[in-house]
C-alpha cells in the first residue's frame, strides 16, 4: 500500500468571493473562510427569519382573501377589519 500525499486544501476565497457566496446562501462565506460555528448561525437564522416572512405573508394572503370574499358578499369591511391576520394578532396578544 503506497501512502497518497494529502489533498492540498482549497485556498480560502477572496473577500469577493466570500461575499458572494454569503450572499447567495447565507453564511457559505463564512464556512468557505473556517468559521464554521458563526456560518451555522447565520444559515439558522437566515432560515428562522425566512420561514416567519413566509408565514406572515402567507397570513396576509389569507387576511386579503376573506376581506375580499366579504365585499364581494356586499358587506361592508372597516379600515381593521378582522380577518385571518388580525385574528392571529388577537390570539396572540389579546386578552
């Protein structure tokens, strides 16, 4: 058995290159430079802020929609009105 030398490691990227990679995933920057801990949170918490865009956009969607459906109905909507969103508001922060 012969011993194959080690691979070289890739050299670290510029500071170009780091950020375009963080900019396209979220801490690839930071993984690519060894920070592998801070490339982990920042991928965490990239993803955590990006799941509760979501749902709240998808909330808003649905607040529109049943707005929407009651003035279609011919009923009147007030400027707050209650609909999915500010039901989940309520329900969170209500009484």
């Amino acid at each position: 058995m012969t011993n194959s030398p080690t691979p070289a490691l890739e050299p670290p990227p510029g500071p170009t290159a780091a950020a375009l990679r963080s900019l396209l995933v979220p801490g690839w920057g930071q993984w690519a430079l060894g920070q592998r801990t801070k490339a982990a949170i920042i991928l965490f918490g990239s993803l955590v802020l990006a799941c509760g865009c979501g749902l709240f956009n998808l909330l808003a969607a649905l607040d529109a929609f049943q707005l929407a459906g009651k003035r279609a109905r011919g009923e009147e909507i007030g400027p707050y009105e209650n609909g999915a969103l500010a039901g989940l508001i309520d329900d969170l922060f209500g009484p």
